[in-house]
C-alpha cells in the first residue's frame, strides 16, 4: 500500500539503511484474488497528497476506521486477528485521512454474562480480554482469571479498591469453580477439574 511504502522507506532514509526485510504469511484464510481486489479498492483512500507530508496527519479525529487487506472476520477465526496488518484512518466528513499501519495487540469486550452454577444463575459484569494467545475474564472489577491455553494454567487473582458487596456477590461464583461445580455459559457446559495440579492464587 502507498502508505505503508512511504513509512518503510522513511525508516530507511533515516537510519540509513537501502533494504528492508518484510515477513511474508500464508494467505491460509483468503486467496490472491480477494487481496488484490482489496489492494485495488484500498489504494483510492491513499493518494499521494494524503500520504506525503500529510497536514491532516496530526489532527485528531472523532471516528476511526481500520480496514486489512487479509483478515476477513467471515471467515477467519477471531483469535488469528492478530497475525494481520490493518490500515487505520482517521474520518473526517466523507474523507478518510491514512494514518497508520499497525497490528491489533489486544481484544476485549464487556459485557453482563448469566453464567449458570449447579443450577444458580449469576448475573456479573464481565470483561474478556484476549492478548498474546492467552485469556482473562474479569468478573464485576473484583476478580481476574487468566487462562494460558500452551499450560493450562489457572491465575486467579482479586483486583484491588473494590467494594466489599462486588467481592461478596462475586466471590460465591469463584469458590464454586474452584470446586469443580457444573458451569453453563452461552450453552457451553465445563468444569475445572484437578484444580491443585494447575491453579495458582496471586
């Protein structure tokens, strides 16, 4: 892209370097015509005078869009987000402005979460973030359980400055994981079992 040509060979003016190493990736998720198409229809939003001493560059903007010439979210699983590059503009009226390229690091969504306990239904405010292939729930700003899928690995952890009614609404749902009870959420039934051979407390 006109934008992403410009900024590697900006970074290479000014380090003085006259080659550039890029990662090529397997098109597992798209194919060539589909990135090609997109790479046609993406370069109407970066003509030169919006990539070369860009005046709107600094601005700030009240929306942003980010597009990428690979990931599809219909057909790639949401967790191979973060292999992709993606384009992110700055809107302003009808104008999209280029800014960056950049690759997304972190996903999270917030949310109320009826999780069903051995028949008890808790109803919590629930974060889930997902970074670096690993998973956190945080339940009602009180507690934290971070998941690594490569160990299996349990950390529970109790956020700090929260009230003592969020800890003692939450805190029933936590011990009854612990206790390996029957757990319901979105109509996908687990349960932790072995809890002493992968979980640590911080």
């Amino acid at each position: 892209m006109p934008k992403e040509l410009y900024s590697i060979i900006k970074i290479c003016e000014r380090k003085g370097k006259k080659s550039k190493s890029v990662e090529l990736r397997p098109l597992s998720e798209t194919n060539l015509d589909t990135v090609c198409f997109r790479f046609l229809q993406e370069q109407k939003y970066q003509p030169p005078i919006l990539v070369e001493n860009n005046p709107l560059q600094k601005r700030k903007y009240e929306e942003y869009n980010i597009r990428s010439l690979t990931f599809d979210p219909n057909v790639s699983p949401i967790t191979n987000i973060f292999e992709h590059d993606f384009m992110i503009y700055g809107r302003m009226d009808t104008l999209e402005v280029p800014l960056y390229i950049s690759k997304i690091d972190t996903l999270s969504s917030k949310m109320n979460e009826k999780v069903d306990v051995d028949g008890v239904i808790y109803d919590l405010s629930t974060e889930i973030i997902i970074k670096d292939g690993k998973y956190a729930w945080v339940f009602e700003d009180a507690f934290t359980v971070m998941m690594d899928p490569g160990t299996n690995l349990l950390n529970l952890q109790q956020n700090d400055f929260c009230s003592l009614s969020v800890q003692l609404k939450v805190l029933p749902f936590i011990l009854a994981i612990l206790n390996g009870k029957q757990i319901n959420i979105r109509g996908t039934d687990f349960c932790v079992k072995k809890i002493a051979q992968f979980l640590r407390i911080t």
